[in-house]
C-alpha cells in the first residue's frame, strides 16, 4: 500500500519518523506508511481543514500531554 498522501506536509510524520519509541514507531508505520492512513486523524484534520494539525494531535487521535511527553 502507498503512504499518506499528505506525508510531506505532516509535522507528526516528519518529527517521528526516525524516533526510537516503539509507540511512535507503530503509529508511523501502521498511520504513515500503512493500511491506517484512511483513518488518520491528523489526515482527516487536512482534509476538513486544509492545513496542518494542531500539536497534539496524533495519527490515532488526542493523547494526553504527559504521554507525548516521553
């Protein structure tokens, strides 16, 4: 399957793409780079919106902040 079409102009994607965590690897690979992307919620934000996702705001949804933190 093809990645995001909106890959390039995802701050999430850029930032994380080479990050050790395993959870921000699995949501690249599965959200990014994977079947998951129709479901992105940073996609959907482009889509409705027409820009870039408020910080926060992950391929799966809202996280809270402690969490984006590690």
């Amino acid at each position: 399957m093809a990645p995001c079409n909106f890959i390039d102009d995802c701050s999430f994607y850029q930032e994380r793409k080479s990050g050790q965590s395993l959870m921000w690897r699995w949501l690249v690979q599965d959200y990014c780079l994977g079947s998951l992307y129709p479901n992105c919620a940073i996609r959907g934000y482009f889509l409705v919106a027409g820009e870039g996702a408020p910080e926060g705001l992950v391929p799966s949804g809202g996280v809270d902040d402690d969490l984006l933190k590690r």
